[in-house]
C-alpha cells in the first residue's frame, strides 16, 4: 500500500504541480514505483504532462463509476511512473468533484489507487478548500510547496491549520511532512531575508533543507510537459529536485535503491540518455550516409538530434508541420496508418519522417538524406532500439 502524499499550497502558482511531476520521476528513478494523481479540477498536473492527449479518463471517471481505475491510469516515460488526471472538462464535472469531495467517496478511491505503489503523489488545488481538505483526509503525509515571498509566507499558517483540522476531526493519522521552498532566487537580498528569518524562527524540520531554485529550465520542461530531467541543460535544477526526493525518503523513513550520483560536471542520468538517442541516431546516419536525424515527441519538439542544420526552435516547429502533414493525409488520402512522409527540399536533398509509438505516445524519427536514398533501411532498427530504451 502507498504511503499518499498531497502536495499542497495555499498560493497559486508556486510550483505543486511542478513539484508533483518532479519529485515522481526522481523517486521513479530511486526505484520507487509512483502514481501521480491530478487532484486538481483545474487539471494542472494533466496538462504539464499532456495526459489529455492520452487519455481523457481520469479521477472523475472514476468517482462517477464509468472506469476502473486501471483504465484511466497511464504509464509515464518509464514503468515505475504512472499518471492518472483530473478526467475533469466542464463545470458539470466540478460540480460532481466537489460533491464527491464533500462526502467520503474522494478519499475512498484514492485509498483504493495506492494499493500496488510505495507512493502516491497528488498534485492539490491551490488553497484550503473543500477538495483539499478531501485529499488530506485521504493522505498520509502532506507537503506544502511556497516561494519565498513575505505575503506567501505570511499566509502559511491558513494551510497549516486546515492540516491540523483535517488531523483532529477526520483523518488521526495525517502528519505534516515539511515545507519546500521552490522558486528560490539566491541572488535576491529580499528572498535571502525572508528565508533566514523564517528558518531561523521555525523548528529545524519546518522546512526541507533542500531548495529548488528559480531556474527557467523548469519553464522550457513544463513548456514541453517532460520533468526537468528530460531536457539537456535541466541536470542542475533536476539534481535539485533528487536531492529533496532523498530528504523525502529520509523523513518517510525510506531509502533509495539506487541513488544516483549527482555529477557535478553537468551531466546525469538523463544526460546520458540525451546522449545515448543522440548516438543512436549518429549511428544511423553514419551507416547510411544522411546528413543528419531528429528524434522529436507529439508536439515536435526535439529530444536529441545529430547534425541538424536548423535551430531547434525551428526544428520544433518543423517536425510539428510534418506530423500534422501526417494527420492530414491519413484523411485526405484514406490511407491507414500513414507513418512515413518525404519532403524533397532542394534539388538533391529530401527529409523523411517516419511516426512511431511507444509508451501510449507518438514519437517522431526525422531524417535528412540525399533524395537518391531508399527506406526504411536502417531507421527501422534505430527506432525499435529508441522504443527498447523509451519503454526500458
Ligand atoms: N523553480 C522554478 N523556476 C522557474 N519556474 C518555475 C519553477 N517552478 C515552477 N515554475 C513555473 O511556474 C509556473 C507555475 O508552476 P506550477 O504550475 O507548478 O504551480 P502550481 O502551484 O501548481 O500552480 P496552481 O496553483 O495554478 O496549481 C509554471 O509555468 C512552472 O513551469
Ligand atoms: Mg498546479
């Protein structure tokens, strides 16, 4: 059985959701098997990792009874994560929340969804609610994300006390599991303060020692819905975000079984990943003689690419172009399945785009090769070895 986590604030916009989706990989990557739950009608944590796209089942389904939980729920990059949304679309749907929040049934199905994790994390709406208050008679443990500013401080005590009602009336076992401070800017003089006197005043385990600096990264990963991990100059805020799964672990009581080293040179695991698709792919177009190759997820943006000779805000629209080309000629031409499209560009050069699936999402293979150059050749095999270690 999970031990269930509600990841709370009583301020928007501080970085739960963030916080849910990163600190989830960082434990999956600890060897914990995770399930992120969008505890959100807003459907916060099912946009930052473009769950609609996959399915539109969620929590809601589940509370009015047309799925099962196994069938709303979705593997996230990897089998240790899974993700189940908010499955919430129109205000009918709030309304059926909230009662459910309001009676015991919330509680009930999110205590039926730990069964088969070590942690289930939710990502609460922002403030000290009617459906927080459900998610933390729900929970074991709550966590409370904030940034350092005077008015988000100054509030704190509002989420505290709701915690410690929740505790007295509903739910005995509820404990507080500590503050997180996200958003961190150490070079600000004002935020420096506010920390050290809040730290100082408060008990030594009020806050996580650990710290999540503001770091634009954060934006670049929400903005492409992947953890801060997934993208290439991300290995310091990710290493951040590890650092605080391993306080995590400590204050639950629980250790890691794989700690992963921190490199400090800049590179980590998921580095090293970025590096092994880009290897693949300068395999392939080394052995085949292309000019260059792009591996790009749904919305086209790339997550390695050897040789590409157009920037990567470019490329990202460029693969996008290409797969809406393959929606649309999936119609147009009544073909099925329409995976692959060429695109002569110059005189002697074309691009070929070849669409895969792994993992219940679309993938993206694009190649630049002379227009004399025959498919699939070896695109096949590299993309059954990108699918092998996607689904690893
Ligand atoms: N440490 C950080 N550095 C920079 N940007 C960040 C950081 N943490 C979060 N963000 C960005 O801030 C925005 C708000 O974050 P997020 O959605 O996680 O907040 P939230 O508390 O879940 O908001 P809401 O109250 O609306 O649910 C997002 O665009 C996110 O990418
Ligand atoms: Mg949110």
């Amino acid at each position: 059985m999970a031990t269930i986590i509600t990841i709370a604030s009583q301020k928007g916009g501080v970085g739960k959701t963030t916080t849910a989706l990163n600190l989830g990989y960082s434990l999956s990557r600890k060897g914990k098997k995770i399930l992120i739950v969008d505890g959100d009608p807003q459907g916060g944590f099912t946009a930052a990792c473009n769950l609609k796209k996959k399915t539109a089942k969620g929590l809601l389904h589940i509370l009015n009874g047309t799925v099962q939980g196994a069938d709303a729920i979705q593997p996230l990059y990897h089998g240790m994560l899974a993700a189940l949304g908010s499955g919430v679309i129109n205000a009918e749907d709030i309304a059926l929340y909230e009662s459910a929040a309001a009676g015991e049934q919330l509680a009930a199905v999110l205590r039926d969804l730990a069964a088969g994790y070590d942690y289930l994390l939710i990502d609460a709406p922002v403030g000290v609610g009617i459906i927080v208050k459900a998610l933390l008679s729900a929970s074991d443990l709550y966590l409370i994300v904030i940034n350092c500013k005077a008015g988000t401080m100054k509030t704190l005590p509002r989420l505290m006390k709701t915690g410690e009602w929740v505790k007295k009336n509903v739910n005995p076992s509820l404990e507080f599991l500590g503050v997180l401070v996200n958003m961190y800017d150490a070079g600000n003089p004002s935020e420096e303060k506010i920390y050290t006197y809040f730290k100082a005043s408060l008990s030594r385990k009020f806050f996580f020692d650990s710290v999540i600096p503001l770091d634009n990264q954060l934006e670049t990963a929400s903005f492409r819905s992947v953890p801060v991990a997934m993208v290439k100059e991300g290995a310091e805020v990710a290493a951040a975000f590890d650092r605080f799964a391993d306080e995590l672990l400590g204050r639950t009581n629980d250790t890691a079984e794989t700690v992963e080293p921190v490199d400090s040179g800049g590179g980590d695991g998921e580095k090293l990943e970025d590096d092994l698709y880009t290897n693949l792919l300068k395999e392939l177009c080394e052995k085949s003689d292309y000019y260059g190759a792009v591996l790009a997820d749904e919305m086209g943006f790339p997550l390695a690419d050897y040789n590409c000779p157009i920037n990567t805000d470019a490329l990202a629209a460029f693969t996008s172009v290409l797969g809406d080309s393959l929606e649309k000629a999936e119609s147009i031409l009544e073909q099925e399945d329409p995976n692959n499209l060429t695109l002569e560009i110059n005189e002697s050069d074309k691009v070929a785009l070849r669409r895969f699936n792994a993992l219940n999402s679309t993938y993206f293979l694009l190649v630049i090769c002379p227009q004399a150059a025959v498919f699939p050749g070896l695109v096949e095999l590299t993309i059954s070895e990108i699918i092998a270690k996607l689904t690893e």
